[in-house]
C-alpha cells in the first residue's frame, strides 16, 4: 500500500510482535503512525484490522486507530521520509552457530538510507550486539545526514504489551543532548519513567536483563530436576521455600524457557564476551536439556515405544500463538525417537499445518505432555496420564 502521508513516528518491522504494539501505543497516544514492514500479508491484516499475531487487547486498539487515520501500514520504504521519528524493530535473531549478525540492524538502514532525510531521528528498538549503535552512528556520519541516533531497547513480554508499554520504565540512550531529549519526548507519550544511561550501558541492559530471566529458569529447571531424581516433589518444596520469605519470592517453578529473545540474548552475550559465560552457557545446557530430561524419565516410567504420546501446547509460553525456539518442538522431536506416535495440538498456533485438533490427540493419545501451559489444559477431564512439569493441573510435578 502507497502511503504518502506526514507521520510522527515510522516504525520499520512495523507489523512484528514488538513493533505493532508500539505502534499501536503510539497512534492512540495521537500520534500519526506508519508501520513500514517487508510482510505484504501482515500489512494487508493490520489494514484490514485483523491482528498478524495474539496479542491481548491490542484488536481494539488497532480498530480504532484505524477508524482514527492515525495508523497506516505499508510495505513502501518512501513511506520513511516524511516521517519525524524512525524507529528500527527488525527481528535479530542468531544464526545456526548462535552467533549473532551485529550487521543485521546496520545493513537494514543502509538499505533504507536513500529515504532518511536531515532533521530525523533513528531511534533502534530490536536487541542489539553491543556497539551496533556506535555503529549506526558511524554509518549515518558517512552518509551524510543530519539524522540523530538513540537506542531505546524494547521489554515488554509478548502477551502483556499492551499493558507493559505503558507501565514499564523506557531506557534512553543516546551521544547527545538533543537525542535524549527527542526520544524521551517521544516515550512519555507512553510512559512516566525514562530512564537514561550511556548507549553501551543500554545495550548491555537490555541483554542483561534477558540473560538475568533466562539464567534464573535454569536455576529452577535445575532445582527441579534434583529434587525429581531424589523423589521429591519441587513444587511442594519450592512453596515451603517462598511463603512468607520475600527473599526467595522470585524462585520460578519449572518449565519450557523458550521463545524468540531468551536464549538468543544469552548467546549474543556469550558471542560478546568471546564465548566466556559460564553461567549463560551453563544455563542453556539445563534450558534446552529439560525435554531430554522429561523424555527420559519418561521413558523410565511407561512403554513409550508402545505408545502415542500427545503433547498439549506448541506455543513458546502460555495463551500465545507464538511458536518460535518453542521447546515443544525439541520434545516432539525427541519423542519422535522414543515413541510409537507422536500428535500435537495447540488452539492458538496458527503456522504449523501438523498440528491436530485436540480432540483427536485426547481420544488417540495414550499419554499426554502439557507442551505450554495453556489455562484450558488446567481441567481438561482425560483418562490418561499428564505430564505436567508446569504444575497447571495442581497434581505436582514429580516425574
Ligand atoms: N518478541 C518479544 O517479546 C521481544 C521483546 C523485546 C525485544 N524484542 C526484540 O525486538 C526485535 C523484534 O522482535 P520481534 O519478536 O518483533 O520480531 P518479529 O519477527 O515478530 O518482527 C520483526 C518484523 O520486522 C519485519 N522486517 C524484517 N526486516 C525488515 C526490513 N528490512 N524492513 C522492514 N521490515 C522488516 C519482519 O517482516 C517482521 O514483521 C528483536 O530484536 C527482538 O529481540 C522482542
């Protein structure tokens, strides 16, 4: 779609999960947003008013910002240059290796570098490898423009965006006075909290903060899997260790840590630190163990290559239909070795053509592994056995 119209704010990657959101927040701030994105099917759906992906309450922002003229998404890169404010949330994914692309971003406004135009704002959002501002900033001095750069990384969790972009602290980074102040104009149209640190001090929060939440659920997968193999129930212990002591109020229960930025932000901090994180790495090999783990205690347990195995949830989390770096899928394939037959569904996952509706995999399975911790599964009525390491259904975890 053209889109030859003056906006505040033009946010490439626009039509993502961090982007649409913001976006979303920013036009019913009133501010005029254009949503600039390479996906012609998301674009269609956002201007359509159809949401690409889940995300709760964001539908009736996107109908009425729509309806208000101030939301317009495009695929069009001309779209740029009337913009004030461009913010860059393009994915950043590692590669196969887990290493990271530190050009991902840079290369992407290079590609868009004929549309930036003096007077403009480059504000990077997507997580970055430490000093891809510093890099952005070189790039736009050889270029020649007149255009301030910041970087105000995104933390919202999927599924609470709409809530969290407005109640979350926003970090602002930038070299100048100017930037800092333009771009911390710019948040407390969302929220009252700017908080301002240095770009690299930025780049290394946001990274921290990931890698803090990942290193924690391996601290708990781990705690969990000890106190199993001693058979003992974790989540009898784990309720014995936080009431009434605020210390340990934070210890998670088990469960999958997946998704799109966990693992990935720990591994571009490993990739950073010439692969020394001891702890990041420690914490993957937990991590991304569990459905090893679960598999082989399973395999204690039952005849699984006697049985169909039914795995419940294929989103990364609870009540999404995100299924990026979802662990359900290692436990299928793990499975997959183990069992007579492996089924999966998942109500809310929309992109994987094998998946089976659920009750086909209730009436067929002969046991069933809660993949994500979707509340319907809390009282699904079943004849056969549940796994349940996320403790959904209140029966402990012991395996
Ligand atoms: N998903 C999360 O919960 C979350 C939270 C905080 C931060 N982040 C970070 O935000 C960034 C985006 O993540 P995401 O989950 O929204 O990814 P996403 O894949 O859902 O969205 C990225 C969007 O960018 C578009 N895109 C890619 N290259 C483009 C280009 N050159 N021009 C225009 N559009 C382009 C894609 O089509 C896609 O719609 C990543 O760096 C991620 O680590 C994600």
């Amino acid at each position: 779609m053209e889109s030859s119209r003056g906006a505040d704010v033009l946010i490439l990657g626009g039509c993502g999960h961090v982007g649409l959101p913001l976006g979303l927040a920013f036009a019913d701030s009133g501010l005029a947003v254009t949503l600039c994105d390479l996906n012609q099917a998301a674009v269609d759906k956002v201007n359509a008013g159809v949401m690409p992906h889940a995300e709760p309450g964001a539908t009736e922002v996107l109908g009425r910002t729509l309806e208000s003229g101030r939301l317009l998404a495009t695929t069009d890169p001309s779209s740029i240059r009337s913009a004030e404010h461009v913010v860059i949330v393009i994915g950043t994914p590692v590669d196969e290796h887990l290493n990271p692309d530190p050009q991902a971003v840079v290369s992407a406004i290079e590609a868009i570098a004929d549309h930036l135009v003096d007077g403009q704002i480059l504000i990077l959002r997507s997580t970055v490898f430490p000093g891809v501002t510093r890099m952005v900033e070189r790039l736009v001095e050889r270029l020649g423009k007149d255009v301030d750069v910041a970087f105000c990384p995104e933390r919202i969790a999927e599924g609470k965006a709409m809530e969290e972009l407005y109640s979350l602290p926003q970090i602002v980074a930038a070299r100048t006075p100017r930037a800092i102040a333009r771009s911390s104009e710019l948040f407390k149209s969302l929220t009252k909290t700017i908080v301002t640190v240095e770009p690299e001090e930025a780049e290394l929060a946001k990274l921290f903060t990931n890698s803090y939440r990942y290193i924690k659920f391996a601290a708990a997968n781990q705690l969990y899997m000890m106190a199993n193999d001693y058979g003992v129930d974790y989540e009898r212990i784990r309720m014995a260790v936080i009431e009434d002591y605020p210390r340990a109020a934070d210890l998670p229960g088990p469960g999958f840590a997946a998704g799109p930025c966990l693992l990935k932000d720990t591994m571009q901090l490993a990739a950073f630190n010439n692969n020394n994180f001891a702890l990041g790495q420690a914490s993957m090999q937990i991590n991304e163990g569990l459905p090893l783990y679960m598999v082989s205690k399973m395999a204690a347990r039952y005849d699984l290559d006697t049985m169909t195995v039914g795995i419940l949830g294929m989103a990364f989390k609870g009540e999404s239909d995100d299924n990026r770096s979802s662990l359900s899928y290692k436990l299928k394939r793990v499975l997959k070795v183990r069992a007579a037959d492996v089924l999966t569904s998942d109500p809310y996952v929309e992109t994987d053509a094998n998946l089976v509706p659920l009750d086909v995999v209730v009436d067929q399975a002969d046991l069933l592994v809660i993949g994500a911790p979707h509340k319907l599964y809390a009282t699904l009525d079943v004849r056969q056995p549940v796994v349940d390491i996320w403790n959904i259904r209140g029966n402990g975890v012991v395996l």
